[in-house]
C-alpha cells in the first residue's frame, strides 16, 4: 500500500464544528492547516446533533405558539405533517452528504485529508485513507485533537445486545416508532422525548434520579416533566433500569422488577470521549480518557499538543467548542509568532467562559435557557449569593406572546460584590433572552449598572425589571 508523507504548520484531527474553526483560525493567522476527516466534514452538531435534533422540535413548538394565540389558534386545524418535518430535518443535514462544508473548508485554505488519524508520537500522526493507502503528517506547531465525543452505554445487562438507539439514531431516523423507550433524562433525552412523542411515538422515558435535568435549577426539570406528562409522555423518575432484551421485534427493559417492552430503545445517558483509538498511549496518555488541557487548551506536560472540544469534557456544547477553537487559535498562532500567550481571564487566548459563564439551551416545550452558575454551584463554591425568582408570565411582552404564558425567571446574584453569577430562563421562547443575561454574567455588570439597561415594552425582556425589583426586595 502507498505511503505518503506531508508537512503542516498545524494539523487538526476532526473536522467537526470545533475542528473546522480551529483550523481556521490560524489560516487566518497565516498558518497552514490540515484537517483529517474519517467520517462527515461538519461532525456531530451537522447531522446528529444540534441541527436535526432542533429540526425534529421546532415543528412542535411552532403550533404550540400559534396555538397558544386566541384567534391565531382557530387557524390551526390540523396535524403536524411527520413527513414533511423529517423531510425539512434532512434538508438541514443534506442528506448525510457534506459537499457543502467540503467546499466551505477548501474554499478557506485548509487543507482536508480523508481518513483515520492516529498520534504516532511527538508532533506526528499517521492517516489512513478509505483506500488504505497511509499519509504521515508532520505538524511545525501542534496538533490539535478535535475527535469529539460518543454516546456512553451505561452498565445494564444485554443493553449493547438489543442494539439501542443512540443519539445519532434518535436524530436521523425516518420513521416514529410506534412504542419508544427512552433511558436518561438529560437534555437530550428530554428533547427527543418531545419530538418523537409529537411525531406519533409512545414515549416512555426513564430518569434514574428524581428530577428531569439534574443539572439545571430544579424549577427546569420540574416543569420539563409537568409538560411531557401534560403532553402525553409516560415519566418515570427514579427509575431502575436492569437489564435488556430482544423478543422478536419488541425490546423489553427490566425496569425495577417489572417489564417494560417498546419498539425501540434510545440511550441517553451522558457521553465519553473519543480518544480510544488515536494513539494517545504513542504521546503517553491513557487511551479513552478526556485529555486533561490548561485554559489556553493545551494538554498539561504537551506544548505542543492541544484537546478542544467535546474531546477534553470541559463543556460539550458546539457553540462552546467553536468558542475553545477561537481561542487555541488565537493561542496557536501567537506561539508560533514567539508572542506571549495569557492563560488569565478573559485572555484572548484562554477559555475562561468555560468556568463561569456557559450559555446553553435545551430546546423543550418550556424552553430551559440558562448561563452562568446555577444556585447549587453557587451554593458548592462556597460563594456568597442570593436567589431571586419572578414568573415571567406575569409581564406585559409574555401575556401578549401567549395566552396563559408560564414560566420562571431565576438570578443567583453574588451578594458580595452585587452581580450576577448565573440566570435560567424557563419558558416559551426563551431562548433568545439568554446573550442579555451572557453578556451581564460575562461582564460582571454591577446590579446598580442593569437598572440603566431599560427594556423595551412590551417584550418579554420586561422580566429583567422584575427580577431586580425582587433583589432590591
Ligand atoms: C442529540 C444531541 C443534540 C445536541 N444539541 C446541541 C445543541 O442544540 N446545541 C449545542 O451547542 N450542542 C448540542 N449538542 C452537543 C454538540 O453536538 C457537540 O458539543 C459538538 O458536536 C462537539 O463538536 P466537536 O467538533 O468537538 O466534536 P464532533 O462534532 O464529534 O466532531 C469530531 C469529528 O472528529 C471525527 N473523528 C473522530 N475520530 C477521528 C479520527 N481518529 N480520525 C479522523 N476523524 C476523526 C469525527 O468523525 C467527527 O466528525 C448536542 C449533542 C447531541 C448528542
């Protein structure tokens, strides 16, 4: 078989979202960069990820807010179309073909080799094509490690047996099963919890511990699993799974001692790195473990190695991996250049919003939007803090979004130095409420300063007025 053997300034295993910024970054930087590419250039978040998963929801949520309209409501007469919503899901991945980023990445300058990368020592990593032919890469500057993360099996006997779903097939399927267990209660449970209930399934979904969402506040979960009940989902919170089988076509789970059978089962129980099978053990590390980085997202005792991403488990999120890969970008580059390189908060080459100041989203009917620290890390930190809570339906903007609008604002403020550690939104359409409160958590806005943000009226924004009022108490 053919061998090969090519130089880099930078060499990037993973074309996911995180990998495709970091190698364009230091492009930019006026470094060259190659990726390497075993399965789809896009990754995860572009075909069974963020962009289906969202896809399979938005449907669902668009009715339930026109529905949630007297006189927009009478308009909605009908079903949800199930074909032509899992049609729309596979217009946003094209299909499963990745023509699209493909030219994206050439059309950047990087360069893109298909295959399987493996470290193979110092500054060193060895391809192989689809064709078995092999390239040996050789980085000037480093190697970044942007392989991701993959779905974790949890310990239940003969679960791998009964071949579960994973995330990955919970996003792509083409047809509801008509009965669909669903084992964990994260966000990712949850969300394709509603969705495939909304596209015809029975769900059935197991949680171990007793509240949906345990890392959020608990209002979140609380009102996730009031919703999936209301909506028809069968939640069982402290629930035991045990063991699985196949009997014929069913899948049974035993379930604290009882059976429970479906059609399919999906697995959603937290994730594990995907570094098994790239040759860390060649650089000294332990195969399967996340890589362990500083905040310039350089792995401890490797100057020249960097794990970005879902890869180095610090905050699994696509936004937040494209955040970490701007970062060691910039970070990469300025080494290169001989240029100092600051690891203290908010450096441009640190990742410091990975500790106090992640967004994130999880898409279910309420909606759960949250940044910063919850009151339990607050609470963990040992620092000084107060909770303030105000029902969002309670403002003007929310009565006027939707009939009946309920949901619950949520500040953990820092008493000490009055300002906000963390804020959860939970509601309809929360979203997109959230970067005010990022960017109030990020730039440690004094309370005294956020009476001067006024918001407009009447929108739901209105909250943040009553959220201070609630402070001043
Ligand atoms: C169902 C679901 C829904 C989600 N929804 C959201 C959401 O709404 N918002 C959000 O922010 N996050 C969401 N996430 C998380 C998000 O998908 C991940 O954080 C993100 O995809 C991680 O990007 P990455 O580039 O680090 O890894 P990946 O996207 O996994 O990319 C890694 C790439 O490396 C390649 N690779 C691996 N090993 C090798 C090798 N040896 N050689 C060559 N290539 C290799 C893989 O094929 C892959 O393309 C969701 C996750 C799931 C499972």
């Amino acid at each position: 078989m053919s061998s090969a053997e090519q130089t880099y300034d930078v060499v990037v295993l993973g074309a996911g979202s995180t990998g495709e910024n970091v190698a364009d970054v230091v492009v930019r930087g006026g470094l060259s960069a190659v990726l390497v590419e075993e399965h789809l250039v896009g990754g995860e978040c572009s075909y069974y990820a963020c962009m289906p998963s969202k896809a399979l929801l938005r449907g669902t949520e668009a009715l339930e807010e026109a529905r949630a309209v007297q006189g927009a409501a009478a308009a909605v007469t009908g079903e949800q179309d199930v074909a032509a919503t899992l049609e729309r899901r596979d217009s946003f991945t094209h299909d499963w073909d990745d023509s699209s980023q493909v030219g994206w990445v050439e059309g950047a300058g990087i360069g893109l080799l298909r295959g399987t990368a493996r470290l193979d020592g110092e500054r060193t990593v060895v391809v192989t094509g689809p064709d078995g032919a092999t390239t040996r890469l050789t980085a000037r500057h480093a190697v970044a490690v942007c392989t991701g993360s993959e779905a974790a099996v949890p310990p239940v006997d003969g679960l791998p047996d009964v071949q579960p779903w994973t995330p990955r097939e919970a996003t792509s399927a083409k047809e509801a099963p008509r009965r669909l267990l669903v084992v964990g209660g994260g966000y990712v449970g949850c969300e394709m919890s509603f969705a495939w209930n909304a596209l015809g399934s029975q769900v059935t979904l197991f949680q171990r511990g007793d509240r949906l969402l345990p890392a959020a506040e608990p209002q979140a979960g609380d009102a996730v699993a009031a919703s999936l009940r209301d909506h028809g989902v069968d939640v069982r919170l402290g629930a035991h799974v045990s063991a699985a089988r196949r009997d014929g076509d069913e899948v049974v789970l035993t379930v604290d001692g009882g059976e429970v059978r479906g059609d399919e089962v999906l697995v959603a129980v937290g994730r594990r790195a995907r570094t098994t099978a790239i040759g860390v053990d060649t650089v000294g590390l332990e195969p399967g473990e996340y890589l362990d980085v500083d905040d310039t997202l350089q792995v401890r005792g490797l100057s020249w190695l960097y794990g970005v991403g879902d890869v180095n488990g610090r905050r699994q999120l696509t936004h937040m991996g494209k955040y970490q890969a701007r970062q060691a970008g910039a970070a990469i580059v300025a080494r290169a250049r001989g240029e100092e390189v600051s690891g203290a908060d908010w450096s441009p080459h640190a990742a410091t919003a990975d500790h106090a100041a992640t967004p994130s989203v999880v898409f279910t009917l309420p909606q759960v939007a949250s940044v910063g620290l919850t009151s339990a890390q607050a609470r963990e930190r040992g620092l000084p803090h107060r909770v303030v809570e105000h029902p969002i339906g309670s403002v003007a903007g929310a009565s006027l979004f939707a009939d009946g609008y309920e949901g619950t604002a949520i500040a953990v403020v820092d008493t000490r130095r009055e300002v906000l550690l963390g804020v959860t939104f939970v509601g309809p359409a929360v979203a997109e409420l959230l970067h005010a409160a990022t960017v109030a958590v990020v730039g440690e806005v004094p309370i005294a300063r956020l009476w001067h943000a006024v918001p407009a009226y009447p929108t739901v924004s209105e909250i943040w007025l009553r959220l201070l009022e609630a402070w001043r108490g």
